[in-house]
C-alpha cells in the first residue's frame, strides 16, 4: 500500500521528469537553430570556405563583376526621359 508521501514523490517525480525533458528539447533546438544560423553567416562571410567563390556568391553582387549578367545600356539612360 502506498501513502500520501509516497504518492506525493512520484508525482512530483514525475513533474520533474517532463520539466526537465522539455528543458532539454527547447535548449537542443535553440542550440541546433544557432549552428544552422553560424553556418549560414559563415557561408555568406567565407564563401571560398564552402565551395564557391568570392564574387557573386552573395546575393546583390555586382553581374559585371560575377559575369552572370551585362548590363545592356547606360544607368543615366534607364532613368532620362
């Protein structure tokens, strides 16, 4: 037969369990968040580091310099009416 007390410390056996388990769910996608944030800066910071080259790697890079795209006139043109 089992008490107050005894029922008293497996509840709160039990509170401490889920308490602590989602503790740790919530601080390992927080840690898995910041890692896959780190990378992506470094990506944009370093992109000789993973595979791609300095120029045109970054998004708004110039397509004179990354050889994407020339321009076809002008800009002082685009905007004269």
């Amino acid at each position: 037969m089992k008490g107050a007390f005894v029922n008293g410390a497996e509840a709160y056996g039990r509170l401490l369990e889920v308490f602590i388990d989602g503790h740790w769910w919530v601080v390992g996608d927080y840690l898995e968040n910041v890692g896959k944030c780190t990378k992506r800066l470094g990506a944009n910071a370093y992109p000789q580091l993973y595979g791609g080259t300095a120029s045109g790697m970054l998004r708004g890079g110039s397509p004179e310099v990354s050889g994407f795209a020339s321009p076809s006139k002008e800009v002082r043109s685009r905007f004269s009416s």
